[in-house]
C-alpha cells in the first residue's frame, strides 16, 4: 500500500495558504472541489487547517456514532462522486456490531461500514452564512465518507464536549493517505454460471441477501443484471431516475432514496415535493431532504427486480459510465408488506433500452 503525504517540495502550512486564497478567488467553491484544484485529498486539505478551524478526532468511532443523539437535530451528508444525499434529523436507534453499525430513526437512516473510517475532524468554519460547526470523517484514501453538520436548533454544548472527548492528542497539519485501488474489474461473462446466478437470484428470501448473491457467485452488479433475463432485471432510459421523482412529487407517492459513499449508505424514507434543475444538477430541495444528482452524469438505469418472502421488490437504479452505483430508487414499504401498486405502477411508465 502505497502511502501519500502533501506535496513533498512543500511546508503543511502552504497547502492552507493556498486553499485561503482559492476562496478568496472563488468563495463559492467546495471542498471537495477545491481539494480536486489543490491536487490534493480533501482529507489532507482539512488536516492542513488543524489549529486554526480544525480539530483532528481519534476513534473509536463506533463509540462516538452512539453519542451522537446528545447533538440533537443535524444534518448528515452522504456522497459520491456524482449524488449528495442530505437529511436533517436526531441520530438515535443506533446499533454497532463490529464494523458494521446501523442507525435507524425516522429521519436519519443510515448502514455504516466502519472498516472504512480511516480519519474524522471538528471543524468550525466561518461562512457567508456565519460560524457553520461539523464533524467530518474520511476513508484511507482521503475520501469524505459522512459529514455531519449543526443546525439552528442542535445543541453546541454538547458539540464541544463530543470534541473535547475524541481530540486527538495528534493536531499536525498532515495526514497521510492511500492511493485509492480502482475497482476489481468485473469477470468475463463466459465465466459466469448464468443458470446457477438465475436460480439463486430466483430462490431469494430478502434484498439483503442479493449482495451475498453477488460476492459468492464471483458476479458484478451491473453484470447479473444484464445476464439474469429480463423479466428480472432490464434498462430503461437514462432520464428514468428524474421522470421517477418527478412523477413522485405530483403523486405524493412515497419513496426511498439510497446513497452510498464507501463508509454508509444514507436513505430518504418518504415523499419529495420542491425539485429544481440547476445546470446539471437535479435537485430535491424540501425541508430536510435535500438531493443533488448529476443527471449528465447517469450512463445507465435499471429496473432490477428481487423475490422476498414478501414478494418481488423493484429498485430503480443508476449507474456512470464507469458503472459504479450513483443512487438507487424504492416505493416505501414496512418490513412484511407487499410492494405498493402505484410504486409498480410508476415503474412500468419507464421507457425500456433495447
């Protein structure tokens, strides 16, 4: 594993610098953005602030995801590279077993992969909009996994103590990270036992099994759902995802919305009504539900359907053009209820892709 640091010609403190004067330049530009201009990752652009704004935080994490109710109403942020998922609400109903955790209130829904938590940080940042407090945590590559910012009403008190109690005694303006491994390619079709995929596909119990599917049988995603058949899986159109929300919204039918970053899957349980398109962004802006989508981005949508105990159940997902997972799309349902009808009703308005 090869290790990086911040470019070796140059001091931590000018990697600051420079970040200090792309603001100035472009006050409007991201983190993440920026971190891209500065050649940089965006981990190792907030540990150049350490001391200023930013306060480096040790683990265990698991630990501190359980103290998290004691900040009150947050808003979490989830991403990848082309889809931000935002939702305001308390952290509660939380459960950590191992590297696996789960939080599983009504507004903040989350599945966590702790293995993937690598480096977090209290930042307190002075914007156009005032003193904006957050924790932010990483992977190994540098990575934004989970960000986790204050709002009017969450409890800053108990934010400094949740600071003070995980600072790390480390406050050097450096942090190393990995270079980020490309994905596995997937395997050649020819090597794919297409009828054990499909009877195992077939005899599926649970959703969350389907992963397990995949893993055992040596398949990828975006593979087994050309080679399953189509009345399991079969593409439509790339503008599906937007169509979706947007026959949602004039429906009030209710959704599910996952997002992965390589740390946590974030979901949205619920109805969506204010959408705007800005550029190539398609946003969801309501109160508490905030999605931002790259819709120039999506290379591929699927309807891919799974047999449960409670019957089929039908995703809608989307894929780039280097066929890693953007969002994926549900009718809202509770464990032991059959699909919704207007939810298949919704997906067979879809345009198939021959």
């Amino acid at each position: 594993m090869t290790e990086l640091a911040i470019k070796k010609d140059e001091a931590p403190m000018s990697l600051a610098d420079r970040w200090n004067k792309l603001k100035k330049d472009v006050p409007s530009l991201r983190a993440r953005d920026a971190a891209e201009t500065l050649e940089v990752s965006e981990a190792q652009l907030v540990a150049a602030r350490c001391g200023e704004d930013v306060k480096r935080l040790a683990g265990p994490w698991g630990s501190l995801i359980e103290e998290l109710p004691s900040l009150g109403p947050v808003m979490a942020l989830t991403r990848n590279d082309t889809v931000v998922h935002e939702k305001t609400g308390v952290f509660g109903n939380i459960s950590i077993h191992g590297a696996m955790g789960l939080v599983l209130n009504d507004d903040i829904d989350l599945r966590i992969l702790l293995n993937n938590w690598a480096s977090g940080y209290a930042l307190e940042e002075v914007t156009a909009h005032g003193l904006r407090k957050s924790l932010q945590f990483f992977d190994t590559s540098g990575t934004a996994v989970h960000k986790i910012y204050l709002v009017e009403n969450s409890d800053h008190e108990a934010y400094r103590t949740l600071v003070q109690k995980y600072l790390d005694s480390d406050q050097s303006r450096v942090q190393m990270v990995t270079v980020p491994s490309a994905p596995a390619p997937d395997a050649d079709d020819s090597e794919i036992d297409t009828d054990l995929l499909r009877k195992q596909w077939l005899a599926l119990r649970d959703v969350h099994d389907f992963m397990v599917l995949l893993k055992k049988l040596n398949v990828g995603r975006l593979q087994a759902m050309r080679l399953i058949g189509e009345d399991m899986a079969y593409q439509v159109t790339s503008d599906s995802f937007q169509n979706g929300l947007e026959i949602a919204a004039e429906t009030g039918l209710p959704i599910m919305i996952f997002v992965g970053s390589p740390g946590v899957i974030q979901i949205h349980s619920g109805t969506v009504q204010t959408l705007k398109q800005v550029g190539p962004w398609f946003n969801v802006l309501d109160e508490g539900f905030n999605l931002h989508l790259r819709t120039d981005q999506i290379a591929s949508a699927w309807v891919v359907r799974k047999p449960t105990k409670d019957g089929i159940i039908t995703s809608l997902e989307i894929f780039d053009s280097e066929n890693q997972q953007m969002a994926l799309m549900f009718g809202v349902r509770k464990e032991g209820e059959r699909e919704r009808a207007d939810w298949r009703a919704l997906i067979e308005t879809f345009d198939w892709v021959k």
